[in-house]
C-alpha cells in the first residue's frame, strides 16, 4: 500500500539511477521496508513476531542446507551420519543443533504471531488474505517439521512417522492405499525416507514464496495496530525504516540471545531421549508422542475414544484433528464484530484468555500418556476449543457491547501520554 504522504525513492547517485531504470529493485525494497513504507504510529513489540519468523526461516534454511550436505537418506546409513556430523565435521554440533532447536523456535514466534492476530483481530477485513496465506504457511511448517522429525531415523522418528502416516489409514477404503503410497511400502523405509528428506528439504523454498505473497497481501491494506482503527493521515504513520527496523532489531537481538542459550547450555531439552536409539521396528516405546508444537493437536485426536455409530473413534480423532486448523480459515467470517482490537471487546478478552488456557491444557495432554485424567481433560478441553469458535465467538460479535473506540491513532497515542490532538506534542513512535 502506497499512501500519499509515502516517501519516495529517489536515487542520487549516476550507478543507482541507472540500477532503478534497469532493474528497479532498491525501490522494491525501499517501499517494502524502508522509509517508503509508512506504518502505523503505535505499533506495539507484538509486531515483533512476523519479522522474527523470518529470521528463524533463515535460520532454518541456512542450516537445514549444510546439514543436508552431510546426510545420507539410507536407512543403514541415517542415524550414523547425523551422529558423525555431530562429532566428525567442524561445527556440524552447531549446526545440527541449531537447526532441531531453530524448528522450536520457529514454531513459538509463530503462535505469538498467531495469538496476536487472534488477541487484535488481524484477520478481519480488509486483512483477511493476509490472514489465510498465514495458515497456509503454518501448514506447510507442520508438514515440514514432521518430515524433518523422520530423518535422524531414531526410535521416535521411525514410530512418529509410523503413527502420523497411519492416520490417513483411517479413512475409509482409500486410507491404507494412501498410506501405503506416502510411505513407499507397508512401513517406514528406505523409500519412505528418501521422499521425506526430498520434500523436507524442498518445502522450506516454498514456505519462503509464500511468506513474500504473505508479505505482498500484507502491504496492499497496510499493517494492523492495536487500537484495530485504520490510518487516516499522515499524523498516524512513521515510516518502516528507521522507526521499526530498530525496534525489530532489538526483538532479533533478544531472540537470539535466548536461542543461543538454549544452543550453548540445554540443546536437548525441547528434545526426546529415544530419538538417540537408532530406529528398530521390533521395539515399540513406551509412549510415542511428537514434538512438543504438535501436542495441542495430538491431544484432540486422542480426544475421542468411543466410535459414533458407523464412524470409528480414530477417523472421528483425525477429523478432529486436521478440522481444529481447518476451523481457522473461516474465523473472518465466525467473527463478524465490526471491532477488531481485543483492547475494546472485554467480554472477547474474557474468552480469549480461556482460549489460551484450554490450548495450554490441550498441549500438556499431548505430551501426556494416554491414560486418564488426561484423557478426560483433553476431551473437555477439545469439546471447549470447537465450542469457542463454532458458538462462543459468534455469540459475542452479536450481542456484545464494545468500548468507545478512538477517532483515530494518533488520538490513542496521545490519550496515552495525557494530551489531546489540539496539543502540538512531539510523540515518538511506539
């Protein structure tokens, strides 16, 4: 999105003017993020998260493609050479480490990103695009980040592969020929292997060509802000650069230094000990459970346990499952209030709240053994999940009685600090 009061570029010296005819790329990015690009004035560090999600993409690539050099798709061979890279090969530590602990990472910023856009209504118009091509990029990280789990090829990579590929078995007819078609056999393999590795290794390209359609959709309506109100003039912008490329590159220095704490001092302990034994298909864990970021949706599928007439308890667990993320793509439409900010909606605020709660629930049932209570408490808390967002969230878009709402951002932001807009005050950007 261009305002009229954008800045625009205009290149000074004879080498970058002749650059910006030719190829105009300089102009590309400094309309995207820098001084071209006029944002909201009160942005908050929940802005944050996007900007580090990218850094962990990065982080990701960079050394998801030095791991790959020194990795052999074979069965006989996988789980020695992630081993001898982490002893043999200079850094290869490092960087294995950083890229098992950088999926967690990438996965925590992203559900910041998710609950704020929850929290301030980012999804509603005139961002709803923005907002599916975000869910499209979370599904295609869960996909990648399963498939990346196969790899190291140890007892929970081979039995998390076995169990997750074994959902599909649950559809009726066509379930176990899918199955069997994803995994290249009746089991987990070295066909199985060999298509995980290509596709873990392809699809992070193609998170990145999502995430700049992202950012395009992104750029069309302008960024969201706190007060959910839409930008009215220049008095209610500052421009990207300087402004919120420091405040970004101060969340980035804060990300990574927590990154490299858990790097230097607790590099396994997002981890699972089992993944250190090599895969054996004659020994089943104890308890087979997936990383941590995908124990919300663990828990909902193990949530159901009795079937229902004709529909087995597992195809109704796996529709549950994948419909908890499908659910998402129609909150534009679920929430019809004409309020987007949570900071003006307080019985919305009150539920989302619970929300965050009944996730927390769900996750730690995820990582739990499949016994009661756990059981019970999953069911309650999936039966809340669905509820919030088929009953609860219409309900109150219908019948609740928002705040006043500001006439305009720079109202908001001068209300903070006590004065009024007839005031000539001079108010850094937040």
């Amino acid at each position: 999105m261009s305002f009229p009061w954008a800045e625009q570029y205009t290149p000074k010296h004879p080498v970058m003017q002749w650059v910006d005819e030719k190829l105009p790329l300089p102009r590309l990015v400094y309309n995207a993020v820098g001084a071209g690009y006029p944002v909201p004035r009160n942005l908050n560090y929940f802005w944050n998260f996007g900007v580090l999600a990218g850094l962990a993409l990065v982080i990701q690539i960079v050394t998801g493609v030095i791991m790959a050099m020194h990795y052999g798709a074979n069965t006989l061979v996988a789980f020695g050479t992630v081993e001898q890279t982490m002893r043999d090969v200079n850094a290869g530590w490092l960087m294995r480490y950083a890229h098992a602990n950088g999926a967690s990472f990438f996965f925590i910023v992203v559900y910041l990103h998710i609950f704020r856009g929850l929290y301030f209504g980012s999804y509603k118009a005139p961002r709803e695009m923005v907002w599916l091509l975000g869910l499209v990029i979370f599904l295609l990280m869960m996909a990648t980040a399963f498939m990346g789990y196969v790899l190291p090829w140890g007892q929970m990579s081979y039995w998390g592969a076995k169990v997750i590929t074994g959902l599909f078995g649950a559809i009726p007819v066509v379930g176990e020929p899918i199955q069997t078609w994803l995994l290249g056999g009746f089991a987990p393999g070295n066909a199985s292997l060999n298509r995980f590795f290509s596709l873990h290794f392809l699809l992070p390209f193609v998170i990145a060509a999502v995430v700049i359609l992202h950012i395009w959709a992104l750029h069309i309506p302008g960024s969201s802000n706190p007060t959910g109100v839409e930008v009215k003039g220049p008095q209610d912008t500052v421009p990207f650069h300087p402004y919120y490329t420091a405040k970004d590159g101060f969340g980035a220095g804060i990300f990574l230094i927590l990154f490299a704490v858990l790097l230097f001092y607790a590099p396994n302990y997002l981890g699972h000990p089992d993944n250190y034994i090599e895969a054996n298909p004659l020994s089943t864990p104890a308890h087979i459970v997936p990383e941590w970021y995908f124990w919300p949706f663990y828990a909902i599928l193990r949530a159901f346990t009795v079937d229902f007439f004709f529909v087995p308890a597992k195809l109704l667990g796996v529709l549950a499952m994948f419909a908890s993320i499908l659910l998402l793509f129609f909150l534009p439409w679920l929430d019809t209030s004409a309020v987007r900010s949570g900071s003006y909606r307080p019985t919305f605020r009150k539920f989302f709240w619970i929300l965050i709660i009944d996730v927390l629930i769900l996750g730690y049932c995820g990582g739990a053994p499949a016994a009661e209570p756990y059981v019970m408490i999953s069911q309650i808390a999936a039966a809340y999940y669905f509820a919030h967002f088929l009953i609860i969230l219409p309900l109150i878009s219908r019948f609740e009685k928002p705040l006043p709402l500001p006439n305009s951002i720079t109202e908001a932001v001068l209300a903070k600090y006590g004065k009024t807009d007839g005031e000539t005050v001079a108010v850094a950007a937040e």
